[in-house]
C-alpha cells in the first residue's frame, strides 16, 4: 500500500509499539534493533539485494570522508564501491548501513567507462572532483532530498505483506529539505524542514543526510537508518526506517 508520508500523521503509529519501549532499557531497544535488521536483510522482502555487508569503523569513515571532501579524492579512489552494502560498526553512525546507488548525474560518463572494462584516468578522476565542489559550493548548501519505498522495519509484518506501509515524499507538497549542509562538518546532527500539506517543522537528523558527502547532483542512496539516527520528531519512537531509494539535488526553491 503506498501512502505520501505525512509525519504528523507517522506520529500516530505503532503505538503499541512506542508503549512497549517505556519499560525496555536502551540496551534491549538496540537488541530489539539489532534483532529486526537482521530479519530484515536475511528475508530482503524489498529485494535490496544485501549480498555480503562490509563492516567499517569510525576511523574508515572519518578518512575516507577527508579523503573526498578535503583531499578531492573521488570515492571510487578511496575503495567506495557503487551498489556494495557498507556498516558502520562505531561512533557517530553506529549501526548506519548505506549503499550507493549512483554517485549523481556528473558520474554518468565514468559510469559508461567502467560498464566497458575502461577504469577512469586520474585526469577523469579529478575533472569529476571539480564538478561535485559545485553540489558542495558554499554558495548553497541547501539540499533536496527525494525518498520512495520508506519502511518501518521494527514492526514490519511478513505474514502479511498488505498490512505495511510504504511511504514517500514525492508529492510536491511533502519533501525534505537539508538546510545548510555543510561539507566541513559531518558529524550526527543536520538540520531539515519537513513539508506536507498545511504544516512544516523543523528537526534533526543525522542518517537521511549521511550519503550526501559522497554524492555529486542526482545521487543516489540507500540506507537502513537507526533509530539513534532518525528524523529528531520521529526518535522518540525508536523506529528504524529503511529507505530503498533517495536523490540528492541542490534546493534552489521551496514548491509551493
């Protein structure tokens, strides 16, 4: 069943879920966690395709994030694998799993390349770093960010796959926008506006805006969001959310 997500109206659900958590410690809500990502990968009922994650530390993810942002460095370069699952086992983003599904439109030509055994020249390499410094210009750092198949995992029924809710913002009333991101700092907090029909509010939320570092205009991404991660109005709910498809544009304009 697929529904625009209003989170007004997310708030309202899994209830008794929400009321169950009041009496679990912190510890048995990421057993909890833990528990239902797993099932979650082993069953794969939105046919993600997890094949062999690959776990990462704090460490890898803070190198390889100064390797691109400030060392120009193409992800490809620093061992960043298109369509391989990655978990980050420790610090800001622990228990974050993403994958990147195009690094954006500037990549489409070196995506060519490899797709006929040609692997990109150095010179590629760096014409492509000059073009992402124009989605990272200081200029704008707003950034568009566009979800389809978004699913409560904690609580997701695979018995009977009707009773799940599919959510998005594709609808031009209701999007996400990442103000003022900004590519010298990429810890757990960024800022966004939620927006759907008749309201909007401010929150926080570390995971939705995680892949943008290693995206060019157009990216795409894929994440299993932890509920430590998720949007600020949502976290006190400890829902964990995957999200099967995201884009990354520059925000230019609200949508009326």
């Amino acid at each position: 069943m697929n529904r625009t997500l209003l989170f007004a109206g997310a708030l309202a659900l899994t209830l008794s879920y929400t009321s169950c958590s009041d009496t679990q410690t912190y510890a048995d809500l990421v057993a909890t966690e833990k528990e239902a990502i797993s099932t979650w990968i082993t069953v794969d009922p939105q046919g993600a395709n997890f094949g062999n994650i690959i776990s990462k530390d704090e460490d890898w993810l803070d190198d390889i994030t100064e390797d691109v942002l400030e060392d120009d460095m193409h992800p490809e370069q620093c061992g960043l694998e298109l369509g391989q699952w990655y978990r980050i086992t420790e610090g800001d983003f622990k228990r974050l799993y993403f994958r990147i599904n195009s690094w954006g439109n500037e990549g489409a030509e070196m995506d060519s390349l490899r797709a006929n055994g040609i692997t990109p020249t150095d010179e590629q390499y760096a014409t492509a770093m000059q073009s992402k410094k124009k989605f990272n210009s200081t200029s704008n750092h707003d950034v568009l960010i566009r979800y389809d198949h978004m699913w409560m995992m904690t609580n997701y029924d695979y018995e009977d796959e009707d009773e799940n809710i599919e959510y998005d913002n594709l609808d031009a009333n209701s999007y996400v926008i990442c103000y003022n991101w900004n590519p010298s700092y990429y810890a757990s907090t960024y800022y966004s506006t939620y927006y759907s029909t008749g309201s909007s509010y401010e929150c926080t939320s570390g995971g939705l805006a995680f892949p943008i570092r290693f995206l060019w205009e157009g990216g795409n991404a894929s994440i299993i969001c932890p509920f430590s991660l998720v949007e600020s109005a949502l976290s006190s709910y400890y829902y964990t959310l995957y999200y099967g498809e995201i884009e990354y544009t520059k925000s230019t304009y609200l949508p009326q």
